[in-house]
C-alpha cells in the first residue's frame, strides 16, 4: 500500500477532478460542479465504429452514441401498410447493407412474430434502388400469419415497413443497423 504525506495544517489534499472530456462530436464535456453526467442514446449518424461520444447538450452531459441506428414503433389498424422508419441515403452515392429486426404483438388473441430482414440498397444520391429481394426469416403465430415486414427502396430513402392483419391491431417496433461505403 502507498502513502502520500502532506502536512495537516495546510488542509485536506484536493483531489484531482477532470475538469473537461473530449468526446468525438462536439468537444469537450465540461463537468457542473464535479459532475457529469453520462448518458446512453442512439444515432442515425454513420460511425464506423458504431459507437461514439457527444457533448451536444452545452451542459454537463456527455452521450454515449450507438451509431448507425434506425429504430421506429407504430401500429397497424387491420391490413394496413406502415413505414415504422424513413431513412435518407444522401446526396453522396453509396451502398448500404441494412439489417433489421421488428416484432409485432397483438394483445387480444395475444399473439406475436418476429421478422429479421438483410437487404443491400444503393443510392445515386438522388435515387435509391434496392439490390435484389432482401433475405427474410418469418417467425409468426398462426393469426398474424398475413403479416409483412419489408426493407423498401422509395425516391432517396430506405423505408423499413410493415403489414397488418384484416381485423386485428398489431403493434410494432424495429431495431435496425446499417453498414455504408463510398
């Protein structure tokens, strides 16, 4: 064990506090009276690590980002179509590989399904065009077995869309991820 001596008549030894934090977007988080405050969220913002850290609140806060992130919630009222994300590709031409997974859960029969959806879109920057029919894996009770989830190229967007059933209110939500190059 290490001991530090210092002379009690001159008062306690101050302890060393950070008083800034470079973070990658927006820098530096400047802590309020010794505190910080650290967050978690989510960004559509393309990051290839997938994850970084933001000051952009202008207070004592510092955000710990999970990147390239498309999540949406929405509900469908009988077989209706709903777009539970719209993401813009930009005006820079790329290609984007897109994984997301969404769920679905009726609550008067009760029950569920689960769709996980990969698909590659490219974009001129001014449209967007899916390469192929993305790959789907269905996992559906019997009365939600006319549900649809789908990855759909429209103008300059990715849409991550869903299907209900005639009859019934399905509520939904998706978590998606994306991968982009230039």
């Amino acid at each position: 064990m290490s001991q530090v001596y210092k002379d009690p008549s001159s008062g306690p030894v101050p302890p060393t506090v950070a008083t800034s934090y470079v973070t990658d977007v927006n820098s530096p988080a400047i802590p309020a009276l010794n505190i910080l405050n650290v967050l978690g969220t989510d960004t559509t913002a393309n990051d290839t690590d997938g994850i970084r850290t933001d000051w952009s609140s202008g207070s004592n806060t510092l955000t710990v980002q999970l990147t390239n992130r498309l999540q949406g919630t929405g509900s469908t009222i009988g077989a209706v179509t709903t777009n539970l994300v719209t993401f813009s590709l930009g005006a820079t031409p790329a290609t984007y590989v897109i994984e997301a997974n969404f769920v679905a859960f009726e609550s008067t029969t009760p029950a569920g399904a689960g769709y996980s959806l990969f698909g590659a879109i490219r974009t001129t920057g001014v449209a967007a065009s899916l390469a192929e029919t993305p790959d789907k894996i269905n996992n559906e009770d019997v009365a939600l077995a006319a549900c649809t989830a789908d990855i759909v190229a429209s103008g300059n967007n990715v849409i991550l869309r869903v299907t209900g059933t005639a009859g019934l209110t399905v509520n939904w939500a998706v978590v998606g991820y994306y991968v982009m190059v230039t």
